[in-house]
C-alpha cells in the first residue's frame, strides 16, 4: 500500500496512483479492480482520456463486491481544456462524476491552462482541435472553488500550469490549489517549480514519471537520441544493485522528493511492483547519479500550442 502525503487542506493523498490514460478500454474495467486487490487507493483519470465510465464500472464493482469503501479510495479527475468558461466547470464535473458513478472526486484539477472554445457538450470525444479561446483563469478558479463548496470535489488542484500561471491563481484564493501535476521525472525533475510549490503549500504529482515509453510519438521525438529511460544504463544499474526493477527506480527516486507519482501499467507484475518502493533506501552516492541524468528535454512540450496565449512552457518552470 501506498503512504500518504497531507494535503494544504488537510486531507491525505495516497502518494501512489494509478495513471489511467492509454489502458485500452477492453482491459480498463479490470486492471482497475486488480489495481483496487492489489492494494491501490488512488485513480487519475480525466474527461481527455475518455475512460471515466470504465473507471466508474470497476469502483462500483469494488464498492459492491465489498473490497473497499468510496472513502477508501482517492479519485482525481481534470477539467477538460473546452470547459473553463465558469458556467462549464460545474456541468463539466458533474458529467464526469456520472460517469465515474460517484457524488464526488477527491481531486479535481484544471488539466491545462490553454483554453479552447467549446465544441458542445460532452457528445464528442476529447481530442478535438478547436479555436483557442482567451480566459481569465482567475474565473475558472472561482468556478473550481464552487465545486468545493457545493461538496462535488473534496480538493481543486492545477495541471501543467507554470509558476506564474499558479501565483496568478493564489492572487485572491478562496481555496488554494493542493497540486499541480505536471511531467516529472530523472530527466526533467522539476527541482525549481517543486520548491516554489513548496513555498505555498502546493505537492506536484509527477506524471510521465517513467518517461512515458507507451508514448512512442513523444519519445522519437523529444529524447535527443538517447535510449528510452528505463533503459537508461545508469538506472539499468542502480536496479541491479538494489535488486529492483527500472521502474521502481525511477518512481522511488521521486517518492523520496515528497513527490506523488501516478504510473501507468497494464501488466499485473508492473503494476504490483509500482507500489513496492517503500521497501529500499538510494543512497546519496545513487542520487548523484540520478541528478546527473538531468537534461532538462521536456515531452509534453506541446509545441503545436506554442503560440497559444496562455502556453505555460515559455519560461523555464
Ligand atoms: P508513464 O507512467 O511514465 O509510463 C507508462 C508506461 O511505462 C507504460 O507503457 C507501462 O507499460 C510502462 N511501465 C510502467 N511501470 C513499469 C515498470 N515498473 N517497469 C517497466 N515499464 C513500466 O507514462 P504516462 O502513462 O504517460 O503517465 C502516467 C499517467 O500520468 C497517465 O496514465 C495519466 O494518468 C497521467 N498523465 C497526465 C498528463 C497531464 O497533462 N496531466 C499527461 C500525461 C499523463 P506496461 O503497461 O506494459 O507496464
């Protein structure tokens, strides 16, 4: 079982999730009720991903079949970038817990900070390409807060937003934001937009904490040649030692940094084995090693939103 790491608000998180974008759909409604048995407490999914209602199927049937209770496990969900106008944000969350078959989400965050103009509601898939829409995000994150208040999501966080994005969001809060989750890994560790969170009381959720090698797209594009991470010679090494796999590597070196982490697996042993980091200590002579895996190449650059007004990677955290 995964710790769990305090949240400004007081409630906990637990420290280890399941990512859920990209499991296939045929196989999702499982992998989540082996997840569940297996010991996980923490599912993150989005509207983007298009998976909420398998996801909804596997918590009812855990909640039915008596494996856990709905306060047992921690349910992130994302508002969809088409659905930042403050009359969206509510019918978005609520169309997402009925999906999910829940009254509430333990989290729910703003998945990017690029607004995109509706393309009606909730009919068609995610994905689609729109017209960018100016926003004031400060009325986003009011409508966020409502959804606290009328008890839909029990915490309202932020995803891939940069540090003035967030101060801009802190600026006249009601309710601060818990996380931001945003792309972490060896690579590209984020040390500078940690601490900043840090300072105001905010956990980043490190997404993409493997590199994201079911991403082919992402890894040809942005890795400069180099082998993907988990068979990055230097973490192929530190797993021998340890008697560890890459991955468990990879996911301890950031669990250590307070960091929540949310991996994805579709393979059972994977998936069991991403919750056993508790178990071994990295050294300080391993760390360095890992601070010299740092280059600093974010993937989810998303270049084709470049020129988007709110494009959050312009400055460097
Ligand atoms: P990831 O977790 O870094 O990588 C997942 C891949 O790693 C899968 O292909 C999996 O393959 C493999 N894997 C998992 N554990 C492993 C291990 N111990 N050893 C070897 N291989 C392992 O990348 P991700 O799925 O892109 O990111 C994780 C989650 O973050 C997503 O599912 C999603 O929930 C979230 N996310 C959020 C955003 C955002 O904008 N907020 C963006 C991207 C992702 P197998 O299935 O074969 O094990």
């Amino acid at each position: 079982m995964a710790r769990e790491l305090s949240l400004n608000t007081g409630r906990k998180i637990p420290q280890i999730g399941l990512g859920t974008s990209r499991i296939p759909k045929d196989i999702l409604e499982d992998t989540v009720c082996l997840a569940i048995e297996k010991g996980y407490r923490h599912f993150d999914t989005a509207f983007a991903y298009y998976n909420e209602e398998e996801i909804g199927r596997a918590l009812k049937r855990t909640f039915e079949d008596g494996t856990v209770t709905r306060e047992d496990v921690f349910v992130t969900s994302k508002l969809a970038t088409y659905y930042h106008s403050e009359d969206d944000v509510y019918p978005a969350c609520a169309e997402s817990l009925r999906r999910l078959q829940l009254d509430y989400v333990d989290l729910f965050l703003i998945h990017s900070p690029l607004s995109l103009k509706n393309p009606g509601y909730f009919t068609t898939k995610s994905g689609i390409e729109t017209e960018y829409l100016e926003r004031d995000l400060k009325t986003t994150w009011r409508a966020m807060e409502e959804l606290v208040f009328s008890g839909k999501a029990r915490s309202i966080g932020l995803s891939n937003f940069n540090s003035q994005q967030i101060d801009y969001i802190c600026e006249g809060a009601r309710i601060k934001p818990v996380i931001n989750q945003v792309e972490v890994n060896v690579r590209f560790p984020q040390h500078q937009l940690q601490k900043f969170c840090e300072e105001r009381g905010i956990l980043l959720t490190a997404y993409a904490p493997m590199g994201s090698p079911g991403h082919p797209k992402l890894i040809q594009q942005n890795t400069d040649g180099k082998l993907p991470l988990l068979k990055d010679p230097a973490i192929t090494k530190l797993a021998e030692r340890h008697g560890k796999n890459p991955g468990q590597i990879l996911l301890k070196s950031l669990v250590d940094r307070n960091i929540v982490v949310i991996p994805m697996s579709t393979n059972p042993e994977r998936l069991v084995a991403n919750l056993q980091v508790y178990d071994f200590t990295l050294s300080d002579e391993d760390f360095k090693i890992i601070s010299g895996m740092e280059d600093g190449i974010r993937q989810f650059a998303r270049p084709a939103r470049e020129d988007h007004p709110d494009y959050p990677f312009r400055i460097p955290f």
